[in-house]
C-alpha cells in the first residue's frame, strides 16, 4: 500500500515537471491531424520572421532558424500552454543586440559566443526561478510599465531597421542614438533598396489587412484564406529573392542576406569565461525577466479561451529549457511570441506538440531551402519587421494612465522616455525601479477611514462618504492596507493625531478586513500605539483580524498586553463599547 502510494507520488512529481507526461496519454489521431495543420503555417510564417529577428540581433540569419528548432521541442516537454510558440521575438532580440553589443563587435566569433551565453545564463536563471517557484518576481513589472516599455521598445526596432530600407550603415542603441545616426548617412541611400523596402512595406501592410476579405469575397475557405494571408512574408521573400538574383542587385549595391549554411544547427557550447558571465549575468536576468512577463502573458491569455490552466512556475522551467536548448544548438535568447502563438492557437493547434512538428519543419528549411537565402534582401526582412513590431507599439497607455493614475502615468512616461533615449537596459531598470517605488509610495500611506455604522444594518462605512451613526468616546478607523515597515509609523500619526484632537475618546478600535500581513516594524508600531493610548487612558482594540495574521499575533506576547480586545466582527465591538444590550453574540474573540 505504501509502496502504491510512493508510486503515486512520484508520477506526480514527474507530471509536475513533464507535463509531456499528461497530455501525451490523450493523444490520437484527431490531434495529430490539427497539430500538423497548426505546425504548417507556423513554419511558414517563421522562416522569414527568424531570419528577420537574427539580423535584429546583430546575428547571422541562420542563428534565428537554429533558435527556432531545439527550443520548440524543449518547450513541448517542459511546458504547460498548449498553443504557446516559443522563439525569437523581437524585444528580446533588440535586447539581445544591446547586451552583446557592448562586449564584442557584430560579425565576429566573439558576439555569436556571447550570444550563445547570454541564452545559456538566460536559461539558468529561467530554470533556478521555476524549481525555488520564484515566479512572483514578474510582479514587479506591472502591466503599464510593460506596455510602456514595450512600446519604446518596438520604436526602437522599427527605427533600426530604417538603415536597411535605405541602404546605409546607421547604427545606435537608443532613439536619439539611430535619429543622429541615420541623418548623418541619409546622403548614402541606396535607391533600388529603398525601393525594394518601401514596396515590400507597403506589401506586406496590404496583406495584412487587404488580403484575407479579398480570397473570402472570392470564395476561399476561411482557413485557406487564413493560411494565404499569414504567407504574406514568405511570398515578399520570394520575390525579392528572385528579383534579387535575377538582376544581380548585390553587384548594385543592394545588401543581401549572403550564404547561409545549409544543414541542422550545429552543436554549440556557452563560454564559461568568468569576465563574459559576470558582463552579461545582468542582461541575462533582464532578458529572462521580460521574456518570462511576455512569454506567460500571452499563454494565459490564450489558455482562458479554452478554459485550460497554466503553472507559471512550470513556465519558467519550460523557457529555461528552451533557452539552454538555443545555447547548445547555436541559437539566442527566445521566448513565447505573441503574432506566432496566436497564429498557432487560430491554426487550431491542441497541444504542444505542434511545436515540435514546427520544428522539424524548420529543420528541413535549414537543409533544403537556406541556398536559396543568399540573395535575399535585407530590406526585405528590415520590412518584415517593422510590420511586425508596429503592433507592439501602444501610445493609447499614456491617455489611460493619464485619465486613470497620474503614478502610473508618470511611471510608464518615464520608462518610455529613459528607453528611447538611453537604451533598454536603462529602460527596463527604470520600469522595475519605478513600479517598487510606486507600490512602497502608495503603501507608505494606506487609506485609512473613521467608520460608523449604517443606520439599520450591520454594515459600516466612511464618516466623510456616508450618513452614519457613531458612538460617543470610541474612534473606529479602518485601515484599508497591509501593515509593515513603510507604512508603520504612518498609522501612528494617524492615530495620535487623531486621538489628540478628541478628548472625549476613551477606546479606539482598529478595524482590520484588509490588513492581510502584519510585519515585525508594524507590530513593534502597534505594541507603541497600545502603550501610548494606555498611559492616555484609551483602550485599543482590533476588530475582524484574518486568521493568518491572528495566528501570527498569537506568536508573540502582543495580545496579552493590549489593553482592549480583538472582536469577530466590527459590529460586535460597537455593541459592546456602545453597552447597548440589545446586541446578541457580542462577545470578544480574544
């Protein structure tokens, strides 16, 4: 019997991590069927959109297609989203670029090995978080600094990829950096790459949101349709290619992609070195920070329209598989993309093992269609991202914050700000700096409330909102906010305050519904206010504290020195400092 349950256990421990294991038991036909549809026009749509997000990299274009294939496999036994589709994206990818490109020069072995390792700590940090479930840490990035940084963000790629539509070799990590960049090598543009570029947008914008209602008015399924319209990129790189090599328009001027090698990814190993981990350990953590927020975000999001579940903890250990799976088979830091998983989910994918169909679609483009890239066109894929990263941009977040949160405004202005103009790095540390201050500054001073009840209920609310009645010589304040150290010594001015302006007051009660935590500073705070109101000849006492924090109380030797009592409810306290016989059950629960 114990050796069943030992068993038991264990399968469940192995479920936890390999949610392979659950899902895989269900697998037939039906869902191989959906998934290798789903895989398809996955794969179609990622070859030209991994080649794209290597050279945002400052990468060689295969390493985006390597990036694309291990990862994918990794994450469909490690991870719990069904639909989630795991690789390069772009905010990563310009991160990337920014990391490595203060260590080693684009183009040399030494930016593709740093590269390499920034995947393999990105990894590391990714799979630590998930076993010590660390997972809570991406609350530290709130919505609207994500937004915000994200919007600068794909500002940024948008204007990096200018250089390649016009020909030239501006550079720059920031905003102002590629403006200054780009009007002082504006006289070298390349006018049959610009050409190529400007059409190529204009294309791929077309597709985007013309094509698709014109092969439904003409008879197409909706799913051709959706297939058709989801080539678009494909269709712009065959075209350009073919224009490319059809009139020599490397020997003109035009920057191509160049050889690309032909084959699987070969196997790769990250640099140990202690001075390139130590450079690149906070870039890794950035990365796995914001990668592991966009990357959990978009799987919740998509596993609530199936009702299905997701473990963000599960998560972390998916993606840092993923990422050590890239480092060891020559590719970047990746993560969950949003265009591509909902491309997957509208695909019908059911699990996740449309991911690993994915990737073996990848690995034969990189065995059968990669000779086919050389003569490629830069701007081609420059005009596949900026289509791309346009939808990332959300200057609507500024209104919102603005109307709603004048904090939150600021916070979010001020990490759009600091990334379009010092980088991303900056950018992000600004984003998580300002949401911890925001959260301490709006905690430091809790809103607090003299309540009294509500005529004929048992119900009470704030003086200043509401026609209440109170009772004479007690003051109860509710204290809206979990008490710790920030905001401690605030409820003791509050109170004394309070207290000092009413000689009349001879109890005070501390309603506490939604103190969830007590720390050790507010418990030393309230010891302080007891004594204090003590030696005033005011009795102090709580009402409605939670379990948890009772149970913490009672630890300690607070509650046999509080010269009042803890109650059950507020309206029991009322009652019995208010001596009024008429209240039943108005007994302390001390």
């Amino acid at each position: 019997m114990k050796m069943a349950r030992a068993g038991q256990r264990s399968r469940t421990g192995l479920k936890r991590y390999l949610p392979i294991l659950e899902w895989g038991r269900a697998y037939d036909r039906d869902t191989l069927s959906n998934d290798l549809l789903a895989a398809v026009i996955v794969t179609i749509m990622l070859i030209p959109q991994s080649l794209a997000y290597a050279l945002l990299a400052g990468l060689p274009a295969e390493m985006g297609l390597y990036a694309s294939i291990l990862p994918l496999v990794a994450y469909a036994v490690f991870g719990t989203s069904r639909t989630l589709a795991v690789g390069p994206v772009a905010v990563v990818s310009l991160m990337t670029a920014a990391a490595v490109g203060g260590i080693a020069e684009q183009g040399t072995a030494g930016y593709v090995v740093a590269a390499i390792t920034l995947a393999f700590l990105s990894g590391l940090f990714l799979l630590l978080m998930g076993v010590f479930r660390l997972g809570f840490l991406a609350n530290l990035l709130s919505h609207p600094i994500v937004a915000g940084f994200i919007t600068a963000s794909g500002l940024i790629i948008a204007a990096s990829q200018l250089k390649h539509i016009l020909g030239t070799s501006a550079g720059g990590h920031s905003l102002l950096e590629l403006g200054i960049s780009l009007a002082q090598t504006i006289g070298g543009t390349n006018p049959i790459t610009l050409v190529i570029g400007l059409a190529s947008l204009a294309f791929l914008f077309w597709v985007r949101k013309g094509l698709k209602p014109l092969l439904l008015r003409s008879g197409l399924r909706p799913r051709v349709a959706d297939v058709l319209t989801k080539s678009g990129p494909v269709a712009a790189v065959a075209i350009t290619t073919l224009a490319a090599w059809a009139f020599d328009l490397g020997e003109k001027g035009v920057k191509l992609v160049g050889a690309v090698p032909q084959g699987l990814p070969p196997l790769t190993m990250p640099s140990f070195a202690p001075d390139l981990i130590l450079s690149l350990a906070g870039p890794a953590a950035l990365i796995s920070l914001i990668g592991f927020v966009e990357s959990v975000s978009v799987a919740q999001t998509l596993a609530a329209r199936k009702r299905q579940r997701i473990d963000p903890d599960q998560e972390l250990i998916g993606l840092g598989a993923s990422n050590v799976a890239a480092a060891f088979s020559s590719g970047y830091p990746v993560t969950g993309g949003f265009a591509r998983s909902v491309v997957n989910f509208d695909a019908g994918a059911e699990t996740p093992a449309a991911g690993a169909f994915t990737a073996v679609g990848l690995a034969l483009a990189t065995l059968l269609l990669t000779p086919l890239l050389a003569y490629l066109p830069q701007a081609t894929l420059a005009a596949t991202i900026i289509v791309a990263v346009l939808s990332l941009i959300d200057l609507s977040i500024l209104r919102k914050t603005w109307i709603y949160s004048k904090a939150d405004f600021i916070a979010v202005a001020a990490t759009i700000l600091s990334t379009l103009a010092l980088g991303v790095e900056i950018g992000v540390m600004t984003g998580v700096v300002l949401s911890i201050l925001i959260h301490l500054y709006r905690t430091s001073k809790p809103h607090m409330a003299v309540i009294g009840r509500v005529p004929g209920t048992e119900h009470y609310r704030n003086v200043l909102r509401h026609e209440v009645a109170t009772v004479p010589g007690v003051i109860s304040l509710r204290v809206d906010e979990s008490l710790y150290f920030a905001n401690a010594r605030y409820l003791e001015d509050y109170l004394y305050d309070l207290v000092a302006s009413r000689a009349e007051v001879r109890d005070v009660v501390l309603a506490c519904p939604a103190v969830n935590l007590i720390d050790m500073s507010a418990l030393e705070s309230l010891e302080a206010i007891n004594h204090r109101l003590k030696d005033m000849g005011v009795r102090l006492h709580l009402s409605e504290v939670k379990g948890p924090v009772m149970d913490a109380l009672k630890r300690t030797d607070f509650l046999s020195h509080l010269s009042g009592k803890v109650f059950l409810s507020h309206h029991m306290a009322m009652c019995e400092l208010a001596g009024d016989p008429g209240c039943s059950g108005a007994n302390a629960a001390q």
